[in-house]
C-alpha cells in the first residue's frame, strides 16, 4: 500500500509540474514582452539585437562588452541590465542548452548573459549567467569569461523593468 501511494504522489507532481511552470510566465498584448509571476519582473523576450516575430525571436543576439552593455541599456527607455539574482531566476536548472523556457524565451542563446552586478573584490569583474547550463561566472567587463580556463568573447543582454 506504501509503495502504491508514493507512485501515485509522484505520477501526481509529475503531471502537474509543466503546468505549474508554464503559469509562471504570462505575456504582453503583441508578446513581445514576459512577466514573471514568481518575481513580479518584466522581460524582454528576445535578447537584445533579435526582434520578435509574433511567433519567435528572429535575428542574431548583439554581443557586448560589459560597459557597451550598461551603455546600451541605458538609452533603451524604461529598461535595465538585470542584477545576477534576477538574471539567474529565469535559468531553469531542468534543462540544458539552452537552461531556459523555451516557449517564454524562444531563440535564446546558450551562451552568457551580463548581469550589472560587479564582483565584489574585483572591479575587473561582473557576473554573467551561462544559459547552457543556468550556472553564474565572473566576467572580465572587457568579455573575457573566466570558467576555469579564459575565452575572448563578447556577451549577450537580455534587459528587464
């Protein structure tokens, strides 16, 4: 009889999770935009650079520095660089490549995204999200990336009201 009702609790949180986290996320009249019930913030859904189609975000994701970042998000009306802990809520640790809601966040890169939030120490330093795998690095504001070894490259911005 135990085991009967551990199956049937788990068949029961399996058939509701989906549904439970696809309610999270509602979207704008033209969708172009996401709210997030569990944290009351506003996306962008398609990273900067990329446009949405109405049915998906089209285009290429621009790429920049950390202070091209910060620049760019200023002159963008109403909108921000997230800080790391909201960048890191909407990575979704179940999945991988990218770790993110597909259907709230579609064409997302599995790369790095800038946060604004410095690393405390190292002025050299700001935290990015990696949406391959949803973890949190220390990035070189000038777009090296430091995960155990060194890359040169640019990051991709995703902003939030």
């Amino acid at each position: 009889m135990k085991l009967a009702t551990l199956l049937l609790s788990v068949a029961c949180v399996l058939t509701t999770a989906p549904a439970q986290a696809q309610s999270r996320y509602s979207y704008s009249t033209d969708a172009s935009e996401v709210t997030d019930s569990q944290t009351g913030l506003v996306w962008r859904r398609c990273s900067e650079g990329m446009a949405w189609s109405g049915s998906t975000c089209t285009g290429v994701a621009t790429t920049y520095s950390h202070e091209a970042a910060l620049a760019h998000a200023k002159t963008q009306t109403g909108w921000r660089l997230p800080n790391v802990k909201e960048l890191a809520s909407i990575a979704d640790m179940s999945r991988i490549n990218p770790a993110i809601d597909p259907t709230a966040f579609p064409a997302t890169s599995s790369g790095w995204y800038w946060s604004s939030s410095p690393k405390v120490g190292d002025s050299r330093y700001a935290w990015v999200v990696g949406f391959d795998y949803g973890k949190v690095f220390g990035g070189n504001r000038n777009g090296r990336i430091n995960t155990g070894g060194t890359v040169d490259y640019y990051v991709a911005v995703r902003l939030v009201r």
